[in-house]
C-alpha cells in the first residue's frame, strides 16, 4: 500500500495543473477577446509614447 500513498499526490497535482490548463484554454477568446486586445493596444502605445519622449535628442530636457 505504500505504492499508493506515493503515487496519490502527483496524480491529484496532476489533475490539477490539466484543470488549469482546461480553465486557460477556454478562457482565451470569447466575446470579450476584442476588448482585451483593445486595453492591451492602448498600453502598448503608452509605453511606446513615452519611451520616445525620453530618447535623448528629441529636444526635450
């Protein structure tokens, strides 16, 4: 019985971690894939705005 107590914990993590993986994959997409890659196009567009304002040369001190 010792065989069973050992393999127990990696079977339940394993079903775990498939669970998750599962819950991921459906998650991706949908109706709300468009507004996501909304946000993430207007901070991308920040972080790009200002990492050109603070390239040296532009003029700004």
């Amino acid at each position: 019985m010792d065989y069973v107590s050992a393999l127990v914990p990696p079977v339940v993590m394993a079903a775990f971690f498939i669970g998750l993986v599962v819950t991921i994959v459906k998650s991706q997409g949908g109706p709300n894939k468009a507004k996501e890659d909304a946000a993430v196009d207007a901070a991308l567009a920040r972080a790009e705005a200002q990492s050109q304002d603070r390239t040296p040369g532009t003029g700004n001190a």
